[in-house]
C-alpha cells in the first residue's frame, strides 16, 4: 500500500487538478453538435427504450425552473392520490447517470481506503479528493445547488402545501442532490492514469467526452437529458473563491446570477 505520494506524484497532482479546473470552471458556449454526438455514445451504453430526449437551458435556474411547472401544472382537479402518483412519475432529475454511478463503484471498490486491497491509504485518499474534486470547483457547484434547491423547495411548497405527501414525495426522489456529473473526472484521470485504477475504457471514453462537451450541469434520466449551458461569466479570487466586487461573480445568459465575496454569497439574481 502507498504511504506516501512522491514528489512527482505530488505535482501530477497539480497538473491533474488545473487540467480539470479549466474545463469544468469554462465559461465557453457548449457546442451543441458535438454535445449530441456524445449523448448518443452515452445511450449507446445503457439503450433501454428510446433515446431520451435532449432539453438545453441556459442555466441550471432555467432547468429547476421549467421542471417546477412540469411538477405542478395538472394538478387542479386531483386527489392527493393521484397527485402523489403524478409526482412520484416524474424522474427528469432525478440521478446522477449510469455512467459516473459504474466508474465511481469500480473506483470505490477498487481503490479507496474502503475497498478490497486498496492501494492507498485513508490520508492518501483525502488528499487526492480534496486536489482532484473539492478544488476542481465542487465548492462553486454545491453552492448554486444548494441555492436552486432552496429555491425550488419553497416554492414546491407553497404549491404542494395541502398535500404533504405529495410535496415529501418530490422532496425525495425527484431530484437527487449529489448529481456533480462532472465533478470526479480529475479523481478517475489520476487514478486510471498514474495508479493504475483498473476500470472500462468505453465507460471512462464516454465520461471524460460528456465532461469535457458540457461539464457540471449535465442531468441524465431514462426520459431526458438536461443540459443547463455555462455561465456566461465567471469571477474568483486568489484562492479560487466566487468573487466580485459590485457585480455578480457567477452569471449566466437568462439572468441568474450570484453576488459573493471570497466565497461568500450576499445576493442572488434570479431572471
């Protein structure tokens, strides 16, 4: 088992992380015929049914947004039953994709500290995920869901309020918090590349390919294919902090926006 990273490691370590930050901290438009391409690769693995349908939005509020009315517009006239039934059917956000849930098993299973014959220890295994996910931009992507989810909670409730189940059934399984497709691509790279972390290559392909074309908001499920385009702008400070002074440091084309200071949200600008 490996006790210690060596000097080399240490940088490629770095090298690994600025290589993922650039792309999932991109502020450049998604190609959308490229971006579709890729999606067919990643039907192409898991082709049950039809192809799922492709919906873009221009940020991740116009995602939450759009599913909210989808949650709540038929519901006059119905019993709770049937409103907890119409909820409980609607999946669109619902998980992080088949994909990234094999690759991150494999990993786990293979490699962490919790695994079978891990490679590395605990410390180890702390650092690489601090330097290959945390400092890749999860920080930036928790704060915006975290966000978005408050958003969407309150107003869910003030729609669902007479019918509870219904609102808790949402609450949930329709959207799944942990869904950072992008955010272990750094993590899977060092691994496959400089640990040898034993995995599917046409898996591994396709994932770093969805990555890469369309980054962290990306919301995959049997019925569609979310995809919320990048900010179109994109501050930070010296330690890679949301930052701005008097404008926001994370916008996107609709309007959204957040206003912070070294990583501290003050305001929010919905559209």
């Amino acid at each position: 088992m490996i006790t210690k990273f060596t000097p080399q490691q240490q940088e490629l370590i770095a090298s690994y992380q600025r290589k993922w930050r650039a792309i999932s901290l991109s502020t450049e438009r998604i190609d959308r015929k490229r971006l579709l391409a890729v999606l067919e690769d990643v039907y192409s693995l898991y082709p049950e049914g039809p192809m799922p349908e492709v919906i873009f939005f221009e940020s991740p509020y116009g995602a939450f947004s759009a599913e909210l009315i989808v949650a709540t517009a038929n519901f006059n006239g119905l019993t709770d039953d049937e409103i907890i039934n119409e909820v409980a059917s609607l999946q669109t956000l619902r998980g992080e994709g088949q994909v990234r849930t094999d690759l991150w098993f494999d990993l786990h299973m293979y490699l962490s500290p919790i695994g079978l014959n891990p490679p590395i220890n605990q410390e180890l295994w702390e650092v690489l995920t601090k330097n290959l996910v945390d400092e890749v931009g999860m920080t930036i992507h928790e704060q915006l869901w975290k966000i978005l989810w408050n958003w969407l909670t309150e107003r869910l409730w003030s729609e669902l309020k007479d019918t509870p189940d219904a609102y808790y059934r949402f609450y949930n399984n329709f959207i799944d918090r942990d869904s950072e497709w992008a955010s272990y691509a750094g993590l899977f790279d060092f691994c496959i590349n400089e640990l040898s972390y034993q995995h599917d290559q046409e898996e591994w392909n396709v994932y770093q390919a969805v990555c890469s074309e369309c980054g962290w908001w990306f919301l995959p499920s049997p019925r569609h294919y979310i995809i919320c385009d990048r900010p179109t702008k994109l501050l930070l400070d010296d330690q890679g902090k949301l930052h701005a002074d008097e404008e926001p440091a994370i916008q996107f084309a609709d309007g959204f926006g957040v206003y912070a200071r070294h990583g501290e949200i003050y305001s929010i600008c919905f559209p």
